[in-house]
C-alpha cells in the first residue's frame, strides 16, 4: 500500500491545478487515518490559497510589465518622429538659405554692373583731358535699352529675393503653429495614457475574472485614440494646406494691378507696391487720387480690408501705419 501511495504521488506531481488538489486529497487520505483528514484537509486548503495568490500576483506582474513595454515603445516612437521632422526640416531651411544667397549674388553683380555702366556715363559726360584716352559715346537710345534692361533684371532679382524671404517665413510660421499643435496632443495622449495607467494598476485579484473584458476595453479605447489623432493630424495638414494656397492665391491677385472700379483692391495694389506698408494718409490721397474719388469712400474700403482681416492698423503710429497681412 505505502507503494502504491508512492507511485500515485508520482502521478499527481505531474498534473496541475484543480486536478493537482483533487488527486493530493485522494493520496493523503490514503497515506492518512481518519483522525488525520480534517488537518490534512486544512493544509491542502491553504496551500491551495497560497497557489491561487501567488498566480493573481503573477499575472498582476505580467500586465504591469506590458504597460511599461508599451509606454517605452510609444515614448520612443514619439521622439523618433519628432528627430525625422526636425531633420528634414533643417534640410529644407539649409536648401533654401543657399538659394538665397545664390540670389543675393546674381544681385551683387548686377549692381556692380550698373556700378560700371554709371561710371562709364560719367566718364563720357566729363571726360578726362590729359590722358588722351577716348571712349566712343553711345548713343542715347542704346544708354536707355541698356539701363532699363538693368533695372528690370535687378527688379526681378529683388522680387526673387522677397518671395524667398516670404516663403521662409511662412514656413516658420507654419511649423511653430504646426510644434504647438502636436505638443498639446501630445500631452493629452499621454494624461489618457497616465489614467488608463491608474485605471490598471487599481485593479485587485479578485478581479481577476473580468481582466479579459478590461483589457479588451483598454485597447478598444487605445484604438479610438489612436484614430482620433490620426483624424487631427489629417484635419490639421489639410487646414494648413488651404491656408498656404488660399494665401498664395490672394497675393497673387495682389500683385496684379487691380482695376480702377474697385477701391479695395486699388488699395491693397499700392500697398504691395510699398512693401506692404504706408501711412493712412499718404495711402488714401494715392487711392483717392488713382480711383478719382472722395478719400472718405476710400477710408471705409480701408476699414472693411481691416475688418475682413486682410490688412492691419496701427494707432499707436504718429501717422497711423496700415500694414499688409497678405505680404
């Protein structure tokens, strides 16, 4: 008997959970006198305790330790983003500070062209007596083709060089609205992130039943998140995009010369001659004076441009200073 006892424990070593204790009871019932069952029963019974304890604790352990690698693995995606997009955002920047100074080169030289070309005028206006040197005069014609070709070509360099500087200004405006943007999802992702933390870690091994449906809720929430961000991300790129064109499209029809009918877009066209700024006074008697009519409708126009947000003025100016927003 006491071999057979020892062949059954044998077994029951073997097998695990429910089954285990069923089979143990059996053994030490056997091994046992009848005195002897109550106690052994006792014992079984907190080892059995102390089993399903141990297991609650393991699995509390295994879900915190797949929290923390999920949270490191989005921390790291995160930063990886943001060093791809500060990179390729320097190389955008370097790309166009050297065609910006390509341009301020082309304009050097054509300065120094005309530099040489009024020197010239000068040299055959008051030419030098002793030298005996003699420089064929050109004719008055060919002087006025030359120096209006010189000017066009420094008018187109200079056109070049401001819609640079334009360009790289609304690129820098567009990625500090686009960092501030994705800073504040940012945070609010990771305070979801932080209570959905919380919610799991309050979490007890008597709850232990329902962490199927708890973690099958967490991540139907991380997903719904998830596309909620990629929803403002593509809400917030195509927002930026109609702002970019519609603007572009307005300077456009900005820098063509408006018609005379119109008193607001005979106003922003002479304001986009001016660089995009000028004293009210000066700017409503050059309106007044190219539309031919009373400077007061020319005052409203000016006030319906501020109100539509399409120009900007400035009180605290002597003169008052109306500025451009489209330039």
């Amino acid at each position: 008997m006491s071999e057979e006892a020892s062949n059954l424990g044998t077994e029951t070593r073997r097998k695990q959970g429910a089954e285990f204790w069923a089979d143990f009871r059996d053994a030490a019932r056997k091994v046992s006198g009848d005195d002897d069952i109550t106690a052994q029963t006792i014992i079984v019974d907190d080892l059995e305790q102390r089993y399903n304890a141990v297991l609650a604790e393991t699995k509390q352990l295994k879900r915190q330790a797949k929290t923390r690698s999920s949270d490191l693995y989005v921390d790291s995606r995160i930063h990886k983003l943001q060093e791809e997009n500060e990179r390729a955002w320097e190389v955008q920047m370097e790309a166009g500070k050297k065609s910006l100074e390509r341009l301020e080169d082309q304009l050097a030289v054509v300065q120094h062209e005309n530099d040489t070309l009024d020197a010239t005028l000068l040299l055959q206006a008051h030419p030098p007596g002793n030298d005996g040197s003699h420089i064929p005069p050109l004719a008055p014609e060919q002087l006025r083709e030359v120096l209006l070709l010189r000017d066009e070509e420094k008018g187109d360099l200079v056109a070049a060089i401001a819609s640079l500087k334009r360009k790289h200004a609304d690129r820098v405006n567009a990625q500090t609205f686009g960092d501030a943007a994705s800073d504040d999802t940012l945070h609010e992702l990771k305070a979801t992130r932080s209570r959905l933390r919380e919610s799991i870690l309050s979490l007890t091994p008597s709850a232990a039943a329902t962490d199927n449906n708890g973690e099958a809720r967490i991540e139907e929430d991380a997903a719904a998140l998830s596309t909620r961000l990629q929803r403002a991300h593509d809400a917030l790129a195509s927002h930026e995009a109609n702002a970019a064109l519609l603007k572009t499209h307005m300077r456009t029809l900005v820098q063509i010369k408006a018609s005379e009918r119109h008193v607001a877009a005979v106003l922003l066209h002479v304001l986009f001659e001016h660089d995009g700024e000028w004293t009210k006074n000066d700017l409503q008697t050059q309106v007044a004076a190219i539309v031919g009519v009373d400077e007061s409708i020319v005052i409203r126009a000016l006030y319906s441009l501020v109100a539509s947000g399409l120009v900007r003025l400035d009180r605290s100016h002597a003169l008052g200073l109306v500025t451009s927003l489209l330039v």
